[in-house]
C-alpha cells in the first residue's frame, strides 16, 4: 500500500507542474511497478489490453462524424434552426447558444468541438449585437458542456466500457440530464437578460425562410436520430452506428451539402487520427493506473471505509460529488472517469447504486469541470475566441456553474431522472 501512495502523490506532484495528464498517469504508474518489483513487462501487456475492446472501436468513428461536421459548416445551419425555434424574446442570441449546443452536442458528443465551433461564430455576433464579451464567452463555455451528456457521448462509452453498463442504456439515461442542464441554464440567461436588458432579434422570419432553413438543417439534425434509432432498434451496435454516422457525415458533407472536398477530408482524417490517438494514449495510462489501484484492492478498502464510517448514505454522496467536482476542476473529464470508476464501483456496489445511475451524476459532474476554472478546456477555449479575460469569464460563469450543480444534486438523488427512460426499453 505504501507503493500505491507514493504513486498518487508523485501522481498529484506532476501535476501540480503540468505535466500532461497521460504522461504524468504513466511516470507515477511506473513508480508503483518499480518499487512493487513488478515486471514491466506486464506494463507493456496491461497497455495493449486496455484496447481490446469492441465498444471502444465507436470512438475514432464518433470523432471522426464530429469533425466532418464541423469543417462542413454544420453550426451555421444549426444556429438558424436554433433562432427560429428560440424567436424574438429578450436575450435571444444566448438561448441560440444554448439550444445550438444541444443540437451539436447530439452530432459530435464533445464539448470542445461545441466551444470553438459555435464560439467561433456567435460570441463575435453577440458582441456585435451589444453582449459583453465576458457574458458571450461564459454562455458558450457552460452550453457546450451539454455535448459529453447528450448522446452520442465518448464519456458515456468509456464509462459504459469499464463498468460492464449497456452503452445504449447510458446514451437513454442522457437524454433527460442533458436536457435538464439547457433549461437550467436557460432560467439563468432569464435572468440576466431581465437585470441587464438584453437585445432581441427585430427581424421577423417570414414562413417560407423558415421552410427553407429547416429544409437546410435537415440532414444534420438526422444524424443523431440515425445513431440513436439504430442503437434502440437494435439494427446497429454503438460501435456499427459510429461508422454509420462517419459515412452519412462524409456523405452529406461532399455530396449534398458540397462544402468539404477531398482534400479538405484528408486533412479532417488525419486531425481525427490525431486526436484519437490523444484519447487513447489517456484511455491507456489511466487503465495502467486503475490496475495498479485494483491489484492492491484499494478501491474496497476505500469502500469499506466510507460504509464502516458514521456517514449516512446522502452523505457519502455529497462526499462523492465534491471529490468529483474538485477533480473535474484540474483534470479533463475522460481521464478523470477512468480514474475514478474502478475505484468508486465497488462502493456504489455496497450502497446498492444502480451503476447506469451512477454513471450519469458522475458525468455530469466532471464534465462541469470543463468549464470550470481555473483549467476548464471550454473556459480557455471561450477566452481566446472572445479575447476576453479569463478573470471576467470566470465570474460571469458562476451562475451558469450553480445551475449545473443543481442539476448533479437532482441527477445524485432522484435516480429515476436517468432511469426512467431506460426503464421504457426493457
């Protein structure tokens, strides 16, 4: 045990002077083999066996849709759907935002990809209009944080992976969390939009324009009903779906929508290659990581020290989400669930936590932390698109980041909110 301590503080240390999380993962995960006397052989065999995996073959394809969906110009006409739906009302430009985010979040299952795909486009739109800077980065910043919760979702796979959860369980059980966060998020741009008088649209949409700008958006917003309805049918695996939805993206872009050429597409396979690669080299340290905390049982030691304790079952919850929540803060939401997963399963096992509910408040917690600061990825994102600073951002977000906390204590609580819908598929 004193070998598994010494890794999580070298782990912590390296950290602390940001080294890249994989590689600080690695580093501390060897000074556990080195000292353990383990032969680092094995290190080469656990690296290999955290990939063979079948589920995990949807996530280059699903990052792969993303992209293609990005570079094709996708956001500008998923924003004219998103205006038209949102209408003339006070602040209008910041509900556009948010409801874009849903959209897109169900193509590309990312947040990043959210931030600077939409960010890029209306944060200087609603500067132009009269939004400050600050409250245009910080609307972009929290919305885009739907795109991890809204199926399809990477977390949601790997989680789904390494926890023996039905992915298309964990994709249902999204739907209505991932709702949850717009509206919640909505009630606070309500509210900023009535102390601060915020512009609405005076251009009226007249109905043949909005015919022509649903017809427009179509093909796009089919994307995510062809992943779905194929997954719950069960005409398609999640994995067959993700190839699915690469083709139909490649397809639509090139050939329907003709804003991507082949040359252009190259660049998008090789830039999904590389960011495939970027996850994978996480997915492996962190499964090096977890065998390392697994083979000396310190996941049920950690469980049966919160049930021996005199905490009451809420409590530990709270307890739970707190840890989560300051990790999500420092560390990116992919690494941080692996991590954290083979540790906390065998407690949600003791508590009799249904592990597709527990599944859900863990992700919604992390990916909060994405755009939390002081190294939310969104939050930096939003800073640079904006050119505003990260102080001003970070204040103007907290009423976006309060109502996502409400929405992990709803989600930690009322386990129906993510098993109802589940529950339906049986």
């Amino acid at each position: 045990m004193l070998y598994i301590c010494l890794m999580i503080l070298c782990f912590f240390v390296l950290m602390a002077i940001r080294m890249p999380i994989p590689f600080a993962l690695l580093a501390s995960t060897l000074v556990y083999y080195i000292g353990a006397e383990i032969p680092l052989n094995i290190v080469v065999v656990r690296l290999l066996r955290s990939f063979d995996s079948f589920i995990l073959l949807a996530i280059p394809f699903f990052i792969l849709a993303g992209r293609i969906m990005s570079e094709a110009g996708i956001s500008d006409r998923l924003i004219r759907v998103a205006d038209l739906m949102v209408g003339r009302v006070k602040g209008n430009l910041a509900y556009v935002n948010i409801v874009v985010s849903m959209f897109f979040g169900g193509i590309t299952g990312t947040a990043i990809s959210d931030t600077t795909a939409i960010g890029s486009i209306l944060i200087p739109s609603m500067v132009k209009k009269g939004y400050s800077r600050s409250f245009s980065a910080a609307v972009t910043a929290a919305s885009s944080t739907m795109g991890p919760i809204i199926p399809p979702s990477l977390m949601f796979i790997i989680y789904g992976s390494i926890a023996q959860v039905s992915i298309r369980d964990m994709f249902l059980a999204g739907a209505i969390p991932g709702l949850m966060v717009g509206i919640s998020q909505m009630a606070v741009v309500k509210m900023h939009s009535l102390k601060h008088d915020l512009p609405r649209r005076e251009e009226k949409i007249s109905g043949g324009e909005a015919f022509t700008i649903i017809r427009d958006a179509s093909l796009a917003i089919m994307l995510p009903v062809i992943i779905l309805g194929g997954i719950l049918f069960g005409i398609v695996s999640p994995t067959e779906a993700a190839v699915v939805a690469a083709f139909y993206a490649g397809f639509i872009a090139l050939f329907v929508y003709r804003s991507l050429n082949f040359r252009r597409l190259i660049t998008v396979i090789r830039d999904s290659a590389v960011e495939t690669g970027s996850v994978s080299i996480i997915i492996a340290a962190a499964a090096l990581f977890g065998w390392a905390l697994s083979n000396e049982q310190a996941p049920q030691l950690f469980a049966d020290m919160l049930t021996e304790s005199s905490l009451s079952k809420w409590q530990i919850l709270l307890m739970i989400n707190l840890m989560l929540f300051g990790l999500g803060m420092f560390m990116d939401s992919i690494p941080a669930i692996m991590i954290v997963t083979p540790v906390l399963l065998p407690l949600f096992s003791v508590l009799n936590i249904d592990p597709l509910h527990a599944g859900l408040f863990m992700s919604v917690n992390l990916i909060t932390g994405l755009a939390t600061p002081p190294v939310g990825c969104c939050l930096f994102a939003a800073s640079i698109i904006s050119e505003s600073p990260m102080e001003k951002i970070s204040r103007a977000i907290l009423p976006f980041l309060a109502a996502n906390a409400f929405v992990v204590l709803l989600v930690t609580y009322i386990p129906e909110i993510t098993l109802f819908i589940p529950s339906l598929f049986k």
